[in-house]
C-alpha cells in the first residue's frame, strides 16, 4: 500500500495559491500529474453551450512525451454521459481505472492514446455541494491494473478540489459583482448613503461626497444624522428611526419626501429623499436616495414669480385701461353731452351761444375719437396684425418722440405672440431711450437668425438702466421668457443702452 | 332767491360745464371745489342748500364726504355724480345720506330738482 501525502499536499498547495478557479485547477492538474509520475491529464467540463455533454477544458503533460495529437483530439471531442473514461465517471460520479484504454472498447480515443504511448488511464469526479463540476483524467505509459488506494485518494482529492473550486467560483462572482456595482454608484449623480440601525453611516458614494462636501473615509461609521442632516431636525429623524426599529411600522419608506439637507460648511440645502430598508439578515439598514433639489427649487420659484408677475401684468393692464378710458375718451363724451344739451337749450334764444357750445362739443368729440385711437393701438396695434413687424414698426418709429432709424426689419410674417413679442420689445425700448436714457438718436434692428428673431434697439443715451428696474423691461422679459425667449440690457454707466432680445421663432 | 350750488369736483374742465348748465337753468353756483376737504369747507362756509359731488375726488371718496355733510346741522341736499353708472357703486349711493344720483353726461337743472325734495 503506498500513501500519496506528497501529491495531496501539492494540491492543497496550488488550491490555496490562487483565487482565480481556472487557474487553480490547471496548478491542480500539474501538481497531481508531476507528484505520480503521470504522463498526461485532462479537465472535463459539462460544455457551457450544451450542458449535456463534456468537453475538455484544461490538459497538461510531461515534458517528454508528445502528447500533441492525443491533446487536440480531446479538445475536438464532446462526450455524452457514459462515452468513454470521463462520461462513464460523469455518470457515475464515481472514480473509475482503466488498465489499458488502448485495449479498451469504450474509449473513443484509443488511437490517438497508442500513438502517445498513453496506457493505464484513471478518472475520478470533481464533486461539490452543487453536485459534479467535471472530471479529472491521467494517463501512464504502461497497462497496469487498479490501485485502489491511488484512486481512493484521487476521489477524496477530487472532493477537496470541488469545494475550493466552488468557494473561488462565488467569491469571484460576487467580487465581479461588487466592482460592477461600485462602478454604477461611483457613477451616480444622486446621492446614495447606507446607514445601519444605530444611525451610522455604512457607506457613502461619491456622489455624496460631492454633494454634502464630507469624504467618504470621514463619513462612514459616524452618526448620519449629525453629519448631513441640520440640528433642528435630527430629534425628528431619531424618533423617527427609533419608531421603525420598535414597531416596523414605515412610516418614511419607499416614499419620495422633500427635505432639508445640511453640507459639511453648515448650509442647508433641499433634498428629495427615498428610503428603503435592506433586505439582509441581522438588524436592519436602510440605504437613502438623496438629490440635491437646489436648482429645481430655484427653477420652480422663478416660474412661480414669473406666472404671478404675467398675471399681475395683465391686472394692472387692465386697470390702466380703466383708468385711461375713465379720464380720457369718457370724460370727453360726458362734456361732449353737456355742450350739446346746453346748446340745444340756446339755439333758439341765443344762436351765437349755442354755435360756440356746438364748436366746443366738436372739439371734445374730435379729442374723444383721438384718444379711443392712441388706447386702441397700445392695447394692440392694428398694423401689426395686419401687415406684420415692418408697417408696425415703421409706424412705431415715425411716432417716436426720440428720432428712430429702423435698420432691417424683416418682411415676413412670423406667429402672432412672436411678432408682438418683437414689436413691444422695440417699443419698450423707444419708450425708456426717451423717457429714462434722454437719448437724441436710436437704432432698431430686428434680423432672424438661425431660426431666432433677434430684435435690437440701441440708443445713444446716458445708459445705467437695469433689466429688472422697471416695471415695463420686467414685463418685457417675463413675455419672451415665456416664449423660450432672452432679454438683455447692456447699459454701461459710460452710455448708450442696448435692449437684446431673442425670440425663438420659425417664420 | 335762486337755489345755491356747491360743485365739487377734481376734473376742472367738468366744472366749467357743470356751472353754465346749472346757472342757465337759475341756479346759483356760490363756490366750487376740487377735493374733498375744501369741499367740506366750501359748504361749511357757503351753507349752500345742493352739494353736487363727484364719487371719484383725489382725497375721499364722494360717498364719505355725502355722509359727512349730510350728518352736518342744516345739512344741504347733497346729489351725487359720476362718469360711472349708479349701479357701479351699489347700495353704497342710497346708504351715503345723499338724496340721489345723477350721471355726469345727463346732468341739468332740471335732472337736479327732480331729486332735491
């Protein structure tokens, strides 16, 4: 009886070198081959195309022997279970010996086998708790009958080997897994932060990092609520945790909250935040979700501030009209009808009286139907609606009160928000180079460019004016913003105010 | 002796016509005023026995001052105008102690003594 203690320590030694599964067992082969004094051994592998059968994954030789042939008619080969030394040990799952497979009937590679001098043959199963992985063949250069004890320990070294490949097998899935899942959350542009029972943080992605300004070797095994959320709410969010461990019951989780955050500098900030608890055994962890809803935030105030300031623009129109109507044309009319009635009651007894009431009450009329026209055409003006940019800003530059050049303006017609967009721009512009800019000359250049209207009026007037200074360039704005539209006033202190507008357009 | 006028408006041209008209129809227009305060003093002064009152004046609304001057011993009859219909200001003319209203455009003597008991 010989025992094998250099051949079991050899492979012990090549399992415990490496991680890589594939790797180890080709070391495994080797160890076992070179400790026997083998000339040739094979690792079979159900195929991963087709499960049903074996190929041959792995082989290795002794120096001395051309094995060339025998090798590359196993690679070629698939065997089904119970074909030949490795599907018969297959089916089995127990290992088998062959004294000499040259001689033997199922063995499919006899040929090939006399031709390398390959004689006696064993094989023995790579067992593990999932059941068989593959098997394990080797081959001498005589016929000699079955050592048991030699097989013995090659199926208890097969075992020893099926474990370690599988314990290699999870740990490397799970480790391919884990970098694929850093990778995806080092990539993140929310935040996601682990936090164990107690309230510590677990872990904290860069995304974090970036957002609460702590790194993650700062963050992680300190209580999450001191580090990213403010004082006056962290009693809140202990109860809160204290609660969900006491009684499971969740009154947070899985649901899209809107808080505040706190950065490293003490800033607070607001943050949309989802919680979910992670299903592991042992107390319970939670991962947050957490985004930095700064910019949203902003956003939705400014569309808040500028739908209420359009609203109250349209209120104060209208009030104006009133206002205008009321003072203007309607007191006209009321004098108009006072003139008339008094001069009907003179007509007969003083004609010449009555001929001034009537002189007069066509003079209220004339200024009356003046007025209804000037109100009229600021509400909205005809031209404009009927010709288009051009006629309405040619008569909008010959009624300017400070001299206007219009410097190209384009024929076409374009949507009827977009030309009046256009057109009050132009006319804001006149009114603030003459009222505020006390300017002597302006120039108005209205070109579509690259599917935008781009409206610019310059004047050359003392300049200081402000985009968001007066009622009427704020209204301008909130109007080309809400056509996806730009206003900037560039007016330097040195002089000159240029009004610049761009309308997103297609004519 | 011609029934006294008091006119108080803020619109100077409305005024103008508002006398001819009055004073073509015998009254007699003793002052004129364009606020609410020197119309209170004007009335206090002149005791006129017509306040005509435009609702809309700079200071108070015509409808305050009706209650004011109406509350007055000797109170005069205080019409009140507008260029706004009556129904634009509701139960607040009939509450106001004036004893009607007339519109601007169709003021005249006669549109006066009608509602002057």
């Amino acid at each position: 009886m010989v025992s094998h203690p250099r051949t079991e320590q050899a492979v012990a030694r090549s399992l415990a070198q490496t991680a890589d599964p594939r790797y180890a067992l080709r070391r495994a082969l080797r160890a076992i081959g070179e400790s026997l004094g083998w000339r040739l051994g094979a690792v079979w592998e159900p195929a991963t195309d087709a499960p049903e059968t074996l190929t041959c994954v792995e082989t290795w030789h002794a120096a001395d022997i051309d094995a060339h042939e025998f090798e590359a008619a196993s690679r070629r080969m698939s065997l089904a279970a119970g074909e030949g030394l490795p599907g018969r040990v297959w089916q089995s799952e127990e290992p088998a010996w062959v004294s000499d497979v040259v001689a033997d009937a199922n063995f499919p590679r006899r040929a090939a086998a006399r031709r390398a001098g390959l004689h006696a043959g064993f094989c023995f199963p790579i067992r593990s708790a999932r059941g068989v992985l593959g098997v394990i063949e080797f081959f001498t250069g005589e016929p000699r009958e079955l050592d048991a004890e030699l097989l013995g320990t090659m199926a208890a070294l097969g075992d020893q080997i099926g474990q370690a490949v599988e314990r290699r097998g999870d740990a490397e899935v799970l480790r391919a897994g884990e970098a694929r899942l850093r990778a995806m959350l080092d990539a993140a542009l929310d935040c996601v932060v682990t936090m164990d029972s107690e309230g510590c943080v677990l872990a904290f992605i860069p995304a974090a990092e970036r957002t609460f300004g702590y790194a993650s070797g700062e963050a992680v095994g300190r209580d999450m609520a001191e580090l990213i959320i403010p004082p006056e709410l962290r009693e809140r969010h202990r109860r809160g945790l204290a609660r969900y461990l006491a009684t499971e019951s969740p009154v947070l989780l899985d649901r899209r909250l809107e808080i505040t955050g706190m950065r490293a500098d003490g800033k607070t900030f607001p943050v949309e935040l989802t919680i979910t608890r992670i299903d592991v055994p042992g107390p319970p962890t939670f991962t947050g979700y957490l985004r930095d809803i700064t910019d949203r935030k902003a956003a939705e105030a400014d569309l808040r501030a500028s739908r209420a300031r359009i609203v109250e623009a349209a209120d104060e129109a209208r009030r104006r009209l009133e206002r205008d109507l009321h003072d203007g044309a309607q007191q006209r009319l009321v004098e108009l009808a006072l003139d008339l009635r008094m001069a009907r009651t003179r007509l007969d007894e003083e004609p010449a009286r009555a001929r001034e009431l009537l002189d007069a009450a066509l003079g209220d009329l004339e200024e009356a139907t003046r007025e209804l026209r000037e109100l009229a055409r600021g509400i909205h003006p005809a031209a404009l609606t009927d010709g288009g940019l051009r006629p309405a800003l040619e008569a909008l530059a010959a009624r300017s009160s400070v001299p206007a050049q219009l410097v190209a303006v384009p024929d076409m017609r374009f949507a009827a928000q977009v030309e009046a967009a256009a057109y009050f721009s132009v006319a804001e512009g006149l009114t603030n180079a003459a009222r505020h800019a006390a300017a002597a000359n302006v120039e108005v250049e209205v070109v579509q460019v690259n599917g935008a209207l781009h409206v610019e009026v310059r004047d050359d007037g003392r300049g200081g004016a402000e985009a968001d200074a007066g009622s009427g360039l704020r209204g301008l704005a909130d109007r080309v913003a809400a056509l996806d539209g730009e206003l900037v006033v560039v007016s330097p202190e040195s002089g000159g105010t240029v009004v610049r507008v761009e309308i997103p357009c297609e004519s | 002796m011609a029934v006294a006028v008091v006119i108080v408006d803020d619109n100077a041209r409305f005024r103008v016509r508002a006398r001819m008209c009055l004073e073509a129809d015998g009254y007699a227009v003793v002052a004129e005023a364009a606020d609410a305060r020197s119309g209170l003093e004007a009335a206090r002064r002149h005791r006129p026995d017509i306040v005509l009152l435009d609702i809309e004046l700079p200071d108070m609304s015509g409808l305050e001052l009706a209650e004011l001057l109406t509350r007055e011993p000797g109170a005069p009859a205080v019409v009140l105008t507008s260029t706004h219909d009556a129904a634009d200001f509701g139960e607040r003319v009939s509450r106001s102690g004036a004893c009607g209203f007339v519109p601007k455009g169709a003021l005249s003597g006669d549109a006066i003594s009608a509602l002057v008991p």
